[in-house]
C-alpha cells in the first residue's frame, strides 16, 4: 500500500469514526427532538428541569414556548441559533464545565431581549419613547422580569 493510500484510508476511517460517533450522540442524546417546538424538548437534560418546571406554572406558557422566547424570528436564524446552542450545550456538559445553575449568555439574552420588545412592542414603545431610551441596556424587560417566563 503506498502513502497515498495509507492516508486515504486513515481519513476514511477517522471521518467514519466522527460521523459514528455523531450520530449515536444525536440518538442517545434525543437530538432530534431539538428541531420540534416541543418544550418538554429541553427538559431532555436534567439541568433544564427546573426552567421546564417554571415555565409548566408560568404566565406564558398559554402564549409562547421555548422557541418563542429563546431563538429569533427567521428559519435560518432560528435553526443556526439552535445548532449553535445544540453543540456548545454538548460540548460543556460532555466537558462537564457548565454553570450551575445554567446562565444565559449574552447572544440568547439578546434573542429573548427581542422577543420581549417583539410580543409587547404597544408596551414597550411607550415606555422607552417616554424615557428617550429606545435600546439601552438601561431599560431591559429581562433584567426586571427576569423570572416571568420560568416563573419559581
């Protein structure tokens, strides 16, 4: 077998591991069930338990999911967002090097901040024209009503 060869062989079976690997990873790990917009999806990990939890007993929960709040209007970007958080989800509790309780970063609180502003826009509107602050992390619907969609 000459160089060539070897080396094909090699990236044959190195891509056949990953693709492996991958694919039982999506199974064991209910991957799928992350493309529906069912909130019980995110509940797959016990660490999403308690924000499951809170939204069953929520005051949005007759009026929005998981999805509504946590990913942006658009097929595109509501599915690359959701693949970004799929792999570093992965990623840090496989690495077990997640924070406990989990924290939202700093791209999602945008996201959610937006789907705020979004659904109560006639509210929203009033308040930050009133202020003169239409965007300004001054006035933030997350930071005062942080707990009204996983309510405790």
């Amino acid at each position: 077998m000459n160089l060539f060869t070897l080396k094909i062989v090699v990236a044959a079976i190195g891509i056949g591991l990953a693709t492996g690997i991958s694919a039982y990873t999506f199974v064991y790990a209910k991957g799928y069930s992350y493309l529906s917009n069912d909130p019980s999806s995110c509940a797959n990990c016990h660490i999403m338990e308690e924000q499951y939890s809170g939204w069953l007993k929520g005051s949005h929960r007759s009026v929005a999911t998981c999805n509504d709040c946590h990913t942006p209007e658009g097929f595109v970007a509501k599915y690359a967002t959701k693949a970004s958080n799929g792999f570093w989800h992965s990623y840090y509790f496989t690495t077990d090097s997640f924070h406990e309780p989990i924290q939202i970063g700093k791209t999602n609180l945008e996201i959610t901040e937006q789907a705020c502003r979004s659904c109560h826009l006639p509210m929203v509107e009033s308040i930050t024209v009133s202020s003169g602050q239409e965007h300004s992390e001054e006035i933030s619907c997350v930071r005062c009503h942080r707990g009204v969609g996983h309510a405790k």
